[in-house]
C-alpha cells in the first residue's frame, strides 16, 4: 500500500513538472511570436535637410552710383554712360570730337575717344566698343561753366572745399597752392583742386582706365 501511495505521489510529481516546463515553453514561444522587431525608421537618426540659405537670395545687384572719385561729375551709373548727361552739365557753348583708336589689349578692336571742349575747359571720355561703357579718363576745368557733384566748382572758397571733401571717403593731401583727393584702394584716381587767393581756381581729374 505504501509502494502504491509513494508510486502515485511521483507521478503526479512528475506530471506537474512537465506541465510546467510546456506552460514555460508555450509562453517563450508566444512571445517571441508576438514581439516585433525595432524598424529602421524607429531607430534611425531622424535626417534633416539642410537649406543653403546663400542659394536662394536674391542676386546681387550691379551698384546704381559710382563713388566720388569714381566719377566726380555724374553719380548716376545709367547716365554717367550717355555723352547728353555731360552736355546738359556744361553751362556753355562745345565742341565735341570722337577720335578712332586701338584697344590696349585687343589690337583688332577699335575703341573711341570723345573730347569735349567748352571755353578753355575740356572732358575726355573713352568708350571701349565691347562693353559699351563711357569712362570719365581725364578732365580740365578752368571756369565755372560746369560743376562737379556736391557743388564742387572753380571760384569756390578753400574752407567750403575742404568741408565738402572731409565728407568722402577719400585721401586728402593739402598744401597752399593745391588739394589733392586720391583713392585710398584699388585703382590710382586723382582729383586736384589748385588754389589762388583762397579759392579754386583750377580742377583736374585724371581717372583710371584700363
């Protein structure tokens, strides 16, 4: 009898630990079965695009003024291009005449040369034929038929001058007969103002043209 109890206790023994161990392995099944897998989209770095903001500004445009020295008679960059600009500028009778000459770089090209006289004054222009520019080269102002930008003109007094040039940003050599403004940079351009008896009496400008 108690063989038969002892017997009966093992195999329930037994069977419960069976029963167990499939109810564990039916679980583990289960849950791998059922959990998925991180995506990629989960765990990858989220990837911004980056916008270069250089690429989609407006274009830079062209400046619409020449600086002083640049140009002292006309600021205007459209009409500083017309030889009418410098006409309606000169307070006097002029001639004007258009010589032919070689390019510096390109003999094959011919460019012009416009001068323009007025009294004992003039203005010379040169006007390259591929870029349809018309450049300020040299000017000699001897009365005050024409004027310069802000006012500038011969017969004007020394202090008023020198006033109106502090105002550029420019270089300023003084002495008693003479003020010269000059380019601080870039390309040699020179402005002279000659004086007599405190005023101006004669201005010459020798600008750069290559």
């Amino acid at each position: 009898m108690f063989t038969l109890l002892c017997n009966s206790f093992n195999y329930r023994y037994a069977l419960r630990v069976r029963l167990l161990a499939l109810l564990f392995f039916v679980h583990s099944v289960a849950v791998a079965c059922t959990s998925e897998p991180p995506s990629e989209e989960s765990t990858s770095p989220v990837s911004r695009e980056t916008i270069d903001t250089a690429a989609v500004r407006a274009p830079r445009r062209a400046p619409a003024t020449i600086d002083f020295l640049g140009n002292p008679f006309i600021a205007n960059v459209v009409q500083s291009n017309s030889l009418s600009a410098y006409f309606d500028k000169i307070q006097d009778d002029f001639s004007v005449d258009a010589d032919a000459i070689e390019n510096m770089h390109r003999p094959n090209i011919t460019d012009t040369i416009y001068t323009i006289r007025f009294g004992n004054s003039m203005l010379e222009l040169y006007a390259p034929t591929q870029s349809g520019k018309l450049l300020l080269q040299v000017a000699d102002i001897r009365n005050s038929t024409i004027k310069l930008r802000n006012n500038l003109r011969v017969g004007m007094p020394q202090e008023e001058l020198t006033g109106k040039l502090k105002a550029q940003n420019i270089q300023l050599q003084q002495s008693p007969d003479k003020i010269i403004a000059s380019t601080k940079d870039g390309a040699p351009i020179h402005l002279y103002f000659f004086l007599k008896n405190g005023k101006v009496s004669r201005i010459f400008y020798e600008g750069y043209v290559d």
